[in-house]
C-alpha cells in the first residue's frame, strides 16, 4: 500500500497548472464519450473487481497534498478509492475533476502527462484501453496509467504495468 501511495503522490505532482504544455495536435479523432463526474466512475460496476473506500485519514492527506502540490483549491475536486481483486488490493484509482472551464484549456491533458512524466523522470507511452487511450507511466516503485475524460483525469497507480495497464482496461471498458 505504502508503494502505491507513493504512485499516487506522482499523480498529485502532475496536477499543477503550470505544467501544462502548449496544444499538440490529436493523433486520431476523439471517440464521443458519456459525460461522467468523479463519483460516477467508482459507482460503474467493474466486473471482477471492486472499490474500496480507503480510511478518512488517508484521504484527507491525499486530498490536502493534492490541493498543496497543484495550487487548486475550489477549482477541482478529488477522489481516490483501492481498487480490489478479490481480496487483494489491486490498484488505487485517482480521479481529479477540474472545473469544466479549466479542463477546456489548451494543452491541459498534454500538461498533465508531461507532469507525470517529470514526476516519474520517464516519458510516457501511450496503450490502448479500448474506446480510449491512455498514457502508461513506469516510475521504479510503480506504474501510472491515465487518461483525461472531458473535465476529469483519471489514473490508476499500481505496483507493477501488467497490473496497471489491466486495472486501467478494465475500467475504461466497463465505464465507455
């Protein structure tokens, strides 16, 4: 856990506005998705695995990091919650919804993948999770695999990429 919470930690480096890059352009034609918020995403049932509420302690931490290390303060709101295969912790899910005038920005999914990338010190590459992409990460101690969905970037930390990229597919193809 204390690994996948350090994943997670990169995750809330990377949500800074100043690390937003300028516009690049789309490889291919963004596929029309359902408009979603942050709760909506953990209440999608994802079969074979579930959410777990991590403890209140543990989320307000994350939550004040969050908003210390991004300079955000009512301008998104943030969600973690494990993510369980049976009985074992599998992942943690993070999602950062930002107000839907800032998510429009350009360059603001650029910017948060090259905030990951500076956290983890690696370049990114991108992997398909179905009806989307998404941007695999591989720090040492763990593996970020995120994506942006209108107003809400999603990631998935978890302690390896096979475990990552498998969390992440079976997420985005339950939810699009």
């Amino acid at each position: 856990m204390k690994r996948l919470l350090l994943g997670v930690a990169m995750v809330l480096t990377a949500c800074t506005p100043s690390a937003a890059g300028s516009p690049s352009p789309s490889a291919s034609p963004t596929p029309v998705l359902p408009e979603l918020t942050d709760q909506e995403i953990f209440a999608v049932d994802v079969p074979g695995y579930s959410y777990v509420e991590l403890p209140r302690r543990l989320q307000r931490q994350a939550a004040k990091r969050f908003r210390n290390s991004s300079g955000l303060q009512e301008e998104a709101e943030f969600s973690i919650r494990s993510f369980v295969h049976g009985q074992t912790q599998f992942a943690a899910v993070v999602v950062v919804a930002l107000e839907p005038e800032l998510a429009v920005l350009p360059g603001t999914e650029q910017g948060f993948v090259v905030g990951l990338e500076q956290s983890a010190g690696v370049t990114s590459e991108v992997v398909p999770l179905g009806r989307i992409d998404g941007h695999v990460v591989e720090g040492e101690e763990q593996t970020v695999v995120a994506w942006k969905d209108e107003n809400l970037f999603v990631s998935v930390v978890a302690e390896d990429r096979a475990s990552g990229v498998t969390a992440a597919r079976a997420i985005a193809q339950a939810v699009y």
